[in-house]
C-alpha cells in the first residue's frame, strides 16, 4: 500500500510525483510546516526525504539542522586549521629572524 504516512491523510499518491510516491509523502504534506505523523508533530525533511521531529529543525527550514551543523562544525575546523597552521608558519619566521 503507498499512501502517504501523515496521520489521517487519505491523499491517493497512485497520481503524485514519484518522489513522493517513493517517500510516501503527499505533496501537502511534503511542504507542510507540521505534519501528525505516528501522533507526533513532525516536518518532511527535503534533506533527508524523511520525516524527523520539529525538535530537529531550526524553526522554519525545510530541511534538519543536524547536518546543517555538522556542516558548519566541519567549516570551524578547518578554519581554525589553517589559522593554527599560519600561527606556526609565523613562528618558524619569527624563529628564523632571531637566529638570524
Ligand atoms: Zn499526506
Ligand atoms: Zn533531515
């Protein structure tokens, strides 16, 4: 049976897209900001194509913010990589300069 999995939802998917028939959202609810799903407010994540708790969203995003930080975690990173990276370089200059 393909029908979509928000509670109470009769849409018929048999003429949706196949994204969402493959995903058992219906187009509504897809795009909805908050969809009863096992009596449990939650959004369909664009990212993940699945449904995950409001709690995983920042506000009102599409898409789940666990990854969205993950991202921005990885970013820091290497940021501060390369900058300890060119603290080092400096301090081989520095180093370089008094000895010589
Ligand atoms: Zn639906
Ligand atoms: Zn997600």
């Amino acid at each position: 049976m393909r029908c979509c999995q928000a509670d109470m939802c009769m849409a018929d998917l048999s003429d949706a897209k196949p994204y969402h028939r493959r995903h058992k959202v219906c187009e509504n609810h897809a795009k909805a900001q908050i969809v009863l799903v096992a009596g449990i407010r939650q959004r369909f994540c664009q990212q993940c194509s699945r449904f995950h708790e409001l709690s995983e969203f920042d506000e009102t995003k599409k898409s789940c913010c666990r990854r969205l930080a993950g991202h921005n975690e990885r970013r820091r990173k290497n940021a501060a990589e390369s900058h300890s990276e060119w603290m080092v370089t400096k301090g081989i200059v520095l180093l370089l300069l008094l000895e010589g």
